[in-house]
C-alpha cells in the first residue's frame, strides 16, 4: 500500500491525515499506513455514550477499553490522540431515533444513523477544524475519482462491503473522505495489523450494536420508552385473532420464529406491524412479495444516471434489479422481507447511486387482485 491510496496530492509530508478510531484493527492499521506515508496523522476517538457496563467488553465500538486500544496504537505509532465527547448527541440522533423507530413498528439501523451524524458530520468538523487534508476511516468502502468528483463504490471484498451503511455519505463528505482498506480482503488487514506489530491484530470484530449490552435491544428500548412493552393481538390480513404478543419491538417485518402460532396449513411470518392498534399482522410467505416501496430521505450521489439500477433493502441481502423514479423502487421481481425502516441502497454496478429510507410498501398481491 502507497500514498496513492490516500488520494492526496504530493508532498505528502506536508498533508495532515485526520483518522477516525475506534480501537479495532480496522482503523489501527489504517492510522499504521497513513503515518507511514510521512503524513502529520492525527487518531481521533468519539466517546459516544456512558459506556458504563460495557466497559472493558469486547465487540463495542465505544467502551472504554476500545479508547484505549485506540490510544495504545497512536502511542505506538509516535502519533497525536484526542478524544472528544460527543455523547450528547449520539444519544439525540442515534440512540432516540432507535428507541423512537421501535416505537413507531418500524426496524431501524443505527449505524447508519451514527454515520450521518456523530461519525461523520461531527467528525468532518473536527477534521476540518484541525487543519485537515482529509478524514480517513476503516469502512470497507472504496472511493474513486470520476469525472464528476468522488463516487462511493463497494469494497472489493464482498463479505466485508460496508457500503449499504454509507448511503447517506453526501458529496461534499465523500470529497473529503478516504477509504484506504476497501481494497483489501479482511484476512490481509488482520496480517498487516499483525506485521506492524498492533496490540489488536486478533482483537475479535464488533459484532453488537455498540450502545446495546449483550445484544439486548429490547431491554433497552423498553428501558427508555417504557410505553412500548404494550401488549396487542396477532391477527390475519383479514383482522382475525390468531393469538397475542407482548410488545411490537419482539418483531420485524418477515420474522418466522417466536409468533407461537399453532395449527395453520403453512408457517405465518409478519406482515406489517401496526403501532395505532398494536397489532402484529402475519400471513403465508407469499403475502410478503413487495412489488414496490417509497423511500424518504433520499441522498443521491449518481448525479445524471441513467441505465440499469440494483437495489438493496436489506444490508444481508443481494442487489436485485429495480426502477427508481426519485420516490419509489419499483422491483423487476417481488421482493421479500421489505420493512419500513431499512434502507433501499441504489447501485449501478459497483457504485452507489444513493438511497433512502424505507416509508411504506406496495405488495405483490395487490398488483394481481
């Protein structure tokens, strides 16, 4: 890996590098190669909540154990370390929002909540407020030059691409972002941690959302509305009574297991989740064909595109063919397991043309009826 690979301009002894860390190997080795390029690198560090419990727990971005993996490597590596306390807002923009989104029968994602706000927003200000070439971070992600500006596009390695998680990149932040290990397969940063003699080589990766301990979203939300934890009814399409739940946040559109449903001719998974009368509406799997959806909040970084268009609405699932006509996708095939809440991530190839937020579907049978 060269300087090339920062996308700055020479000398590079003359750049300042901005890396945004979290005490994982992702970004310990790219704060390892952007101080081997002889380029002033400063490790910056956002304390994004009361770690309290968490602290010391492998798997959490933010704990306190993390801080200090991240300060360790910047000590090693001869290089500046701040840590800045954003908790404030993470709470409001992240942390509410997910509470929030739950409340309202819808299934939200977070981290990509947390990338449009503390991580990179308020990253992008500090960057610039330290005099910054450029802001680096460990996203597997890959940023190329185009001939209108910076395109965001899916790393090379497809089992760790990052890139339905950055949708929301605007362009201005995309022009001043870099993405050095989208390139890379995991197993070769996990070597290059190793030799340059990281204390995080085998470090294991985050697998929680980083706020929630031991995985248990549920205690949380119910910690911080404890109006979700309302009781209501399992009902059919047709609004009959199949048996009752304990809370709309115990389930997410296209979920099988945990409805305790008995003596129906085939499986029931649900449908829809309806936060008015607190009932979760299931069906057969073929109820759950979604010919098209509209999305809000879109970001669209494909300026004039125009040909084929993949879309994904699930950060697990594969890119399908679809239309996008500025407010709705529309799928060539129906598609499965589309919840309010997600994402629908546009790409065209390799490159993101934008996204949006997943508002209401439009299902398959109607369009047959």
């Amino acid at each position: 890996m060269n300087s090339a690979d920062f996308q700055l301009a020479e000398p590079l002894a003359k750049r300042r590098i901005v890396v945004a860390m979290s005490g994982g190997v992702d970004s310990s080795v790219v704060a390892a190669l952007a101080a081997q390029t002889g380029a002033e690198t400063i490790g910056v560090t956002l304390q994004l909540y009361d770690h309290g419990e968490a602290v010391g727990r492998a798997g959490s971005c933010c704990a306190g154990r993390d801080i200090r993996d991240a300060r360790a490597v910047c000590d090693k590596l001869g290089i500046a370390h701040y840590v800045f306390d954003h908790a404030s807002s993470f709470r409001e923009t992240v942390i509410d929002d997910f509470a929030d989104e739950y409340l309202a029968g819808r299934t939200p994602i977070p981290c990509v909540k947390c990338n449009m706000g503390p991580k990179f927003t308020d990253l992008f200000a500090l960057a610039r407020d330290l005099g910054a070439d450029c802001l680096v971070t460990g996203h597997y992600v890959r940023r190329v030059e185009g001939l209108a500006g910076a395109e965001l596009h899916r790393a090379a390695d497809p089992a760790r691409d990052q890139s339905y998680f950055l949708f929301a990149t605007t362009q201005a932040q995309l022009e001043f972002l870099r993405f050095p290990l989208g390139g890379l397969p995991k197993p070769r940063v996990r070597e290059l941690a190793a030799e340059l003699g990281l204390g995080v080589a085998g470090k294991p990766d985050s697998q929680d959302i980083c706020f929630v301990p031991d995985g248990d979203y549920a205690s949380l939300v119910k910690k911080l509305r404890p109006e979700v934890e309302t009781h209501g009814d399992i009902v059919d399409a047709a609004g009959r009574k199949l048996g009752a739940h304990k809370g709309l946040i115990h389930f997410t559109v296209g979920q099988r297991r945990g409805l305790e449903i008995g003596g129906a001719a085939e499986p029931y998974y649900v449908l829809r989740l309806d936060p008015v009368t607190r009932e979760v509406v299931v069906g057969p799997k073929r109820a759950l064909a979604v010919r098209a959806a509209r999305i809000d909040g879109v970001n669209w970084l494909g300026g004039d595109h125009v040909g084929p268009t993949m879309v994904k609405v699930r950060s697990m699932a594969k890119p399908v063919p679809a239309r996008f006509d500025g407010e709705r996708v529309m799928f060539e095939t129906p598609e499965y397991g589309v919840a309010p809440g997600q994402a629908a991530v546009l790409y065209a190839g390799d490159r993101v043309l934008g996204g949006g937020w997943i508002a209401e579907t439009e299902r398959a049978e109607l369009a047959v009826a």
